[in-house]
C-alpha cells in the first residue's frame, strides 16, 4: 500500500525521493505543471541562490542534470518542500493558487508515508533484534542448565561467579511451566550446590562464607521445591509433627539438666538475617556479604558468659553433640536459630572447627516478649 501510494505521487506530481531520503521533486515538473518555461524557471531559482547561496548547502535547490529527447545534459534542479514553496511563492492566478495546494499537500503525504514506512521498517527490525536476543539469552541458559546440566554447573560453580549464574538459574526457572518439571530443577541445584559446599576446603579462609552461602540457598531452594510439590495443608502438617516428635525423643533420651546449661543473655538469631546480597561498587556483580544485624548481633553477643572449654569437660578431638535451647519470641522458629549460634560459640567463641559436630539439638525453652528477654542456652559433650 505504502508502495503504491508513493508512485501515485511519483507520476502524479513528479515527487521523488532522493539519495539523502528526502522528498524532492524537481524544476521541469514545476515548469510542466505550472505552464512556464524551463528557462524562466531556472533563472528564478538562480536568482535565488545568488541572493541566498545556503539554499544550495541545505538541499533546497541542488543543481542536476538530466537528458534531453536529443541525448544532451541539460541542467535543471531538485527542490524540497521549502524550495518548492520559495519557488512558486510569485506563482499567480487561481489555478496556480489551486495547484500550489495541492502540490504542498502531495509533499506532507509523501513525507508521511515515507516516515511510516521508516517506521515499519524500523519496527521489523526491532522484532528480530529481539527475537534474536531471546533465542541467543535461551541458547546462554541452556549451555548452563539445559540437559541435565544444572547438577554440574553448581557442582563446579566458583563462589566469586555464583550470584550471577544464581541469577540466570532463577530467569531460567521463569521459563519452566510444568510444575514437575521445575521440581526435578530444584532437586539438581540442591544437588549440585550441596557436592559444592561439601567440597570446600577447610583451610579456604572463605570456607565460612561460602559454606553458609551455599546453605542459605540449598535451604531456600528446598523450601520452594516443597511448596511446588503441592503438598495438602495436612501433609505438611503430619510432615512437620513427624520431625517434632521425632526431636523430641531425642531430646528426651539425651537432654541434660536445665542447670548443667550455660546461660547468655541475647535472643537467637535467624539464619535467614545471617547474609544480604549486595552490588559490589568496584566489579558492579552481585555479592553475599554478612547483614548490618548479623554485624550487630555478634558484636554484642555476650561470649564473656561462656565458661572457659578447659572446664567444660569435653575432649574436643573427639565428635561432640550441642544442645541449644532458646527463650525467645513466638514468631520465630527455634530451628533456624542453631547456625548463628554454633557459629558464634563453637567456630568464634570456642576457635573450633564445626566439622566435630556431630548431632545438634534444638529447643524451644520458652516464649518471651521482646527481643530484650531473649535468653541462649547451650550445652556441650562429647558423642558415646
């Protein structure tokens, strides 16, 4: 349509577009259309440009040749829409009133649809540039997750690229709409992250950062491969009393006296508000770095209520077993509460390795209001 409506204009008004884009028409049209000789029409225009000589610089009259019936070049010259106007400005009489109307509004739709079909074309273009990118961006997540890769690639994941290739699992995992389908993904990122973290070096002086890094999100991937499994409200609770009570007999086989506890005077921490990702000024990626109230929470915790390890009786060569329990206040769950704390006691505390911990055993002691009632109480010994 675009097409022929600019050859309409073509054989109609002698519009054309030149090499720069633009709609021009040219100085024997003018002549033809107008009734007047070629030669009076150039000696007007070059009238012109001797009083304005930028006409011819900004493409309002540009000297051409063209051939005549003999086979001669003869000069003539193309014009704009402001040539144009200049030109039969001194055009009089009502037809060449009438004519010049219809001649500049030949001009503004010609130039219309041609900037409608730079439009399309620039349209077409756009939707294949994206098309592209999404087949290439499709084609980069595949080479990391697509056939079965997503075990290897956190497996071998460096901790400095983690963040980045997280992020592309989880824009890949977007693409996943079959439910069981994205459930099997969750279990090979578990998967993999957990050979990861099991492989750290205990001598890396990163191996608590990345440790719990790799946790923190081997956590939280379980959670959300648990809530894609669609359990029943029912299951899960039967799922949850089942590791309750589980615990509980435990704690009933093992459990020492309240007494035999050492005392501290701070609320749990959760391991949820451990770590915060943040954008690292200097590389611009993302990293995981301990949070402003994990910060905080260490630098007040009260370590000077810890008996000293030679009069806590334990052989620390050997496996030993921690008994937390916690005061503190409903909303939290007492079980996300053991890493910081191990952390603090055993690793900062304590100078040792967690590697020796064999069982730990968690508890609620009791409810309390504020974070200001908040009370730890640990007990350590060695696995019989």
């Amino acid at each position: 349509m675009i097409d022929n409506n600019l050859t309409v204009f073509e054989q109609e008004f002698g519009l054309t577009i030149n090499e720069d884009g633009k709609v021009v028409t040219n100085s024997i049209k003018v002549a033809d259309y107008y009734g007047k000789e070629h030669k009076d029409v150039l000696k007007k225009i070059r009238g012109f440009i001797e009083l304005i000589p930028a006409l011819v610089n900004e493409g309002n009259f540009t000297p051409v040749k063209y051939m005549d019936a003999k086979g001669e070049n003869r000069p003539m010259f193309e014009m704009d829409r402001s040539g144009f106007a200049m030109l039969v400005n001194k055009f009089t009489g009502d037809d060449a009133t009438i004519f010049t109307y219809k001649y500049t509004k030949a001009f503004e739709e010609m130039m219309e649809e041609l900037e409608h079909r730079r439009e399309q074309s620039v349209d077409v273009l756009k939707a294949l540039n994206e098309k592209d990118i999404k087949l290439q961006r499709k084609k980069t997540l595949d080479s990391y997750f697509g056939k079965r890769k997503t075990v290897t690639t956190f497996k071998f994941c460096k901790y400095e690229e983690f963040n980045n290739i997280l992020s592309l699992f989880e824009e890949y995992l977007v693409t996943i709409k079959d439910s069981e389908i994205k459930r099997i993904e969750y279990n090979r990122f578990i998967d993999g992250l957990t050979q990861n973290r099991n492989n750290v070096n205990p001598n890396d002086k990163m191996y608590m950062p990345k440790t719990s890094t790799y946790s923190y999100y081997i956590q939280e991937f379980a959670k959300k491969k648990g809530s894609s499994e669609n359990k029943s409200y029912g299951q899960r609770l039967r799922h949850k009393d089942g590791i309750i009570k589980e615990q509980q007999n435990i704690i009933s086989t093992l459990n020492p006296p309240l007494e035999d506890y050492m005392v501290l005077d701070a609320h749990g921490l959760s391991e949820n508000y451990m770590y915060e990702t943040v954008e690292n000024e200097i590389t611009g990626k993302n990293i995981t770095v301990k949070s402003y109230v994990y910060k905080n929470w260490i630098k007040k915790f009260p370590s000077f209520q810890l008996k000293d390890k030679e009069e806590l009786n334990v052989d620390w060569d050997r496996p030993i077993t921690v008994f937390l329990k916690f005061d503190c206040m409903d909303k939290f769950d007492v079980q996300n509460f053991s890493k910081s704390a191990i952390d603090q006691i055993i690793t900062r505390d304590f100078g040792e390795d967690d590697n020796i911990i064999d069982k730990v055993i968690v508890e609620r002691n009791k409810s309390v209001e504020s974070f200001d009632e908040g009370r730890i109480y640990v007990y350590i010994q060695n696995v019989d």
